[in-house]
DNA sequence: TGCCCCCTGCAG
DNA sequence: CTGCAGGGGGCA
C-alpha cells in the first residue's frame, strides 16, 4: 500500500459533490440545523447561523474553485470549502434507497469529525465533516459571495480559460514555476497539487520549470491536459486518496488513473521509470524524471 | 516573497 | 514522543 497520503478536494471532487447535491437538494427545505464545532461557522454565530438557515429553500448547487454554494431563494447561500479533510455527506431519510450512506462507506454520520448537520423538512440530513477542522461554512449575501469569488481567477472548464491564456500568465510571471502559477487560485481557479502533478506529467513538463521557458507549443498542450485530466476525474467521481468522499460516502474512482500523485518510488506508466517526488512551492511534489523537462 | 498558523492522524 | 502533511489567509 502507497504511504500516508493527504489530498483535499479540488475542482473535479467539489465538481462531483455539486452534481450530486443538485440532485439531492432543489426544491429542499431546512427543518433544523445543528452546529456542532463552532468555529466551523465562523464569523457567525450558532444562533444566528440557525436562525438565517430555518426554513430556507434551496435553489440551485454551485461551485465556484474549490467551493461548494448551496443557493437559497432568498439571495443568501450556503458556502463550504472542505480544504484538506472536509466531507459533506448526504443522508436520506429512513426508508430511501441508501440510508446510512453507502454500503461500502467508511464515513459516519454523525461521527467525531461532524462540524454541522442540516436536516431539511422530508427528514433527509446533510453532514460537513471535517478532522482537520480546516475547512469552513459561511452562510452569505449575495453580495458576500461575490467578494468570496472575486479573487479567483478563470474557471479552467469555460471558455474564459485558454491556451493563450495560460500562455499569457507565462509570459507575466517567467519567473515563477509551473506548480506555483497552476496553484495560485487567484490566477486559475480549483486546480491543487494533484492535478497540477497530473497535468505537468502528461504534458511532459517539471512542475518546477520556470514559467518563462516554456514556449507556446509546450503551454497549449499544457492547457489541453488541464482540461482532460479535469474532466476525466470529474467522470470517475474525483480522487479520493484519503478522505474526499462523494455526496454519499463512497470514493471517487480517480485513484487508478493517476500517473504521478502519490506514487513515489512506484514505476511510471509511460517509461518505467521510478516517479520521484521533492519538495517544490511547500508541496510534496510528484513526477517521471524520463518524462518531464 | 516566504513563513507561520490553523488542526489531527499517522509515520518514524 | 516528535514532526510532518498541506490550502489559503495573514503578516513580516
């Protein structure tokens, strides 16, 4: 078995929780809230959290980078980022179809690690759990939530994110790295340290190779994997090395598919190769010395 | 720009 | 038992 692992969800894994919950929670109303660590709420309080939250609608699911937004038809919404360890897990009351979460699922609900639990009027429950306690739920304005957006930068799956695009922020910052401009949330929006591995590997560039050496060629088919490792997770349900977990409790599929995170020391698939890893822009970070240049 | 901090579980 | 893992915000 590979070493202790630690991956918080990024776009792909946020990306399934936000189809899923779509799903799962339009048209739902909240009966009563629970908060169970306080400060997984912060800056509000529990009782104002509670008071704001009984009897909302919801609306629509979003994501926007990393975060989940549960919209409500009142204007405010509902927004989690699970960092390194969050979970948000969907229960559905006593009689649906996979009460208790998933059979295979190792998640409690509730367990030691449940920071928050929404009950919504049909008696289904919604769990945000979280060992680390890094991760966060804000209960926002509209006009919050578009202060908490702002600062990212081009959603890598629209069209606001490009080949030029990626090779214009190249050209801005030669001297950073890849790795540090594919993490900077405020330059490209839900990309983490496994899909910046991921996509530095299948294009066949270091991810500590300066921003300024890499030529036009080089950064579109950079793009291009970006775009098909993202989407191709998103189509497994997400990597779950740890403790991401999909809405209701089982592991994304992605695990397999990975070229280079997490498998120091294990061959690359392409060459045979051991994949190294080093440590690079405070990251533990993965890749093919035949491979990548 | 880079380091510290928030945390807990697990490796060593 | 110590120390490391790490997203992102804050601060020097």
């Amino acid at each position: 078995m590979p070493p202790y692992k630690s991956a918080m969800p990024e776009l792909p894994e946020v990306e399934t929780l936000r189809r899923e919950l779509n799903k799962l929670l339009v048209g739902q109303t909240i009966k009563n809230v629970e908060v169970l660590w306080t400060k997984a709420i912060l800056p509000m309080t529990a009782k104002k959290f509670t008071t704001e939250l009984l009897g909302q609608k919801v609306e629509s699911v979003d994501r926007r980078a990393k975060m989940l937004i549960v919209n409500f038809s009142n204007g405010k919404s509902l927004v989690f980022h699970l960092k390194m360890t969050g979970q948000v897990i969907f229960v559905p009351k006593k009689g649906g179809a996979t009460f208790g979460g998933h059979p295979t699922s190792d998640v409690q609900t509730p367990g030691k690690h449940t920071r928050l639990i929404l009950e919504f009027k049909n008696g289904d429950h919604l769990y945000f759990n979280d060992m680390r306690k890094f991760g966060w739920s804000r209960l926002v304005s509209a006009t919050e939530l578009n202060t908490l957006t702002s600062h990212s930068g081009p959603e890598p799956l629209s069209k606001d994110f490009s080949a030029d695009f990626l090779f214009d922020l190249f050209q801005k910052y030669p001297n950073r790295t890849l790795k540090q401009i594919l993490l900077d949330q405020t330059l490209i929006a839900g990309i983490g340290n496994i899909y910046a591995d991921e996509s530095c590997f299948l294009s066949g560039l270091m991810p500590n190779r300066k921003a300024g050496t890499v030529n036009q060629k080089q950064a579109a088919e950079l793009y291009k994997q970006i775009v098909a490792v993202l989407k191709l997770s998103i189509s497994k349900g997400g990597t779950s090395s740890r403790n991401y977990r999909r809405s209701d409790g089982s592991r994304g599929s992605f695990v397999p598919c990975l070229m280079v995170y997490g498998r120091a020391g294990e061959t690359c698939k392409k060459c045979r190769a051991l994949i190294q890893k080093i440590k690079h822009a405070g990251r533990g970070t993965h890749f093919c010395p035949q491979c990548q240049h």
